[in-house]
C-alpha cells in the first residue's frame, strides 16, 4: 500500500478521502480475517531514523520506536527481537547483506499502514525492514527483490501466520532535500540526523500542505504524476511477473516516474517475499493518481495461489 503524510494533514479533498477510507477498510478486512501472529513490513524512512551519516540499503529492525512525524503513532513497536535477529541471519545466509538495528527510529512510512490495517501500530508483534528509498545514490532494484526472496523463503519456515507489508510508491516526486540541493539547516538533518525543533517540524509540515496545493492546481514544478507507469508496474505485480524489474535501472525509474518512485522497492521486497512460497493471486486493486497527496496512490491484496 501507498503512504503519505497529507492523509494526516489538512488539505486533501472529503471525496478523495472518503474514497482511500473505503479501500483502507476493505485491507484492514483481510487483515483481519487472516489474523496475522507476525507483521514483517518494508519501508523507507524519511530522513527521521536514517542520515547519510551512514546510510545501509537495508536494515532490519530488532526494536524499534515511531517518531511520530505527521501525527503519525510515536512509542515503541512490539518488535520480537530473537525473530528479527533470525530473519537477518537467514537473509546473510542467502547472500543479501543487511544491518541490524537494536533502536530503529521508523516514520510515517512505517507506522502509517499498521495504523491504517490495525488502529495501533503497537498492537502486533512487527518486524521493521528498513529499505533506502529516498537518499542516493541507490543500489540496484534487484537487490530489493533478492532481500524480499530471502526473507520470504525464511518467513515460510515460521509455523505462524505472517503478513507481509510494503509500504510506499508508486510514481512521486516530492520535494525532498538531496545533499547536492540542501540548504544548511537541512544537509545538518539528512546528513547529521540534527534534531528537528517542534517549529522546524511545523514549518516542514506547512511547506508540505503547500506544496501539495500547489501541485494539485497546477501550479508545481514537480514532476508530475505518471498513471500509466504506475498501472503498468501493478499489472506486472498481479501477473507474476516480477523478476522483469531486475533490468529497470535507478535513472530509468526516477525520469519516468519521480524520485520518491524508488519506493517501489518496497512493494517488489513484499512481493518477492510472497513469490518465495509460489504463485500468488492478488485480490483487492486499487489505484488512483491522487495529485492531493503527491502520489499515485495503490492498495493490493494477495494470498498464494
């Protein structure tokens, strides 16, 4: 599923939210119905738990607390370390290299579906895999992929019910610092991790609210939406075919589809997860560009075959 900050914020229209509400609904259904004993979700982060400082493709979590930006949930995730460190040891063993975090910050990205699909993102016991999505330069798509195949071929080993969360895309391109465009303050942040005042946090939430009115009415030089590569990417992942990703290149990707597009990473890990254990079947299909939220915004459900 998508994610994005203005679902919390002022500004979207009822319409479009009434719209996204229903579809949510409708997965937190499924949810429920499988009843999951063991959440494992892939997620980028913003700039909020991960600096260039020292930025690894990924990181699993082996406790983990939201910040709480955006009004999203802030506090501790019920983590299962021992599980965590056993995921992490069955990626190594299958040739993915991933860190290890025993205090991973997660944002929004994170916290936003567990609220969406459970209320409280603390509620069920969770396992964070931190994929960089946002903070160049990236490594191959492939690599997203081979992570989520690792971890699905372990997570098949579980005698547990586990559902599998990727969290973020499709086509965006937001207005996120880069270290070859920041000003001062906000290379001291994505570099540094210096922390943000309740003001910074405020003005970056007001920037963003503007910018997306902006965007909405035409009035934005950020690139603008692409549906028919998002609809593209979506029938590829409903028919299987998601080992055609492994030649789409990093360039490619953000022309057509906007910088924050690498978050697909995060729907390929799941996906590849989920392929792990066979053909899968997607289920609920929904997609809608949504310019209110600077996003093409996407929700699929799917079982194995």
């Amino acid at each position: 599923m998508s994610h994005s900050p203005l679902l919390n914020l002022p500004g979207p229209s009822d319409e479009l939210l009434e719209d996204i509400g229903t579809q949510l609904a409708a997965a937190r259904a499924f949810v429920a119905d499988f009843d999951p004993q063991l959440v494992v979700i892939f997620s980028p982060d913003h700039y909020n738990g991960f600096f260039y400082r020292l930025m690894p493709p990924f990181c699993i979590g082996s406790a983990a607390n939201g910040v709480g930006d955006y009004g999203s949930y802030a506090g501790a995730l019920d983590v299962p370390a021992r599980l965590a460190e056993q995921m992490a040891a069955a990626a190594w063993e299958s040739g993915v290299d991933v860190s290890l975090s025993a205090a991973m910050d997660v944002d929004h990205g994170t916290v936003q579906p567990l609220e969406a699909l459970f209320g409280d993102a603390g509620s069920r016991p969770v396992i964070p895999v931190f994929i960089n999505s946002v903070a160049t330069p990236l490594g191959p798509l492939k690599r997203a992929r081979a992570l989520g195949t690792a971890i699905g071929a372990h997570l098949g080993t579980l005698d547990r019910r586990v559902l599998v969360i990727g969290s973020g895309g499709l086509s965006h391109d937001p207005p996120v610092p880069t270290l070859a465009t920041a000003p001062p303050a906000a290379l001291a942040r994505i570099v540094g991790g210096a922390p943000m005042t309740p003001e910074a946090r405020a003005a970056r939430q007001e920037a963003v609210i503007s910018a997306a009115h902006d965007f909405a009415h035409g009035q934005s030089a950020l690139q603008p939406l692409n549906p028919d590569w998002d609809r593209a990417l979506l029938d590829l992942i409903d028919t299987n075919r998601l080992t055609e990703v492994d030649g789409w290149s990093n360039e490619w990707i953000a022309r057509e589809a906007g910088s924050s597009a690498h978050e697909i990473r995060t729907w390929v890990a799941a996906f590849a997860a989920l392929a792990a254990q066979g053909p899968y079947q997607t289920r609920q299909r929904y997609y809608r560009a949504a310019p209110e939220l600077i996003a093409g915004f996407a929700i699929r459900t799917a079982v194995p075959q």
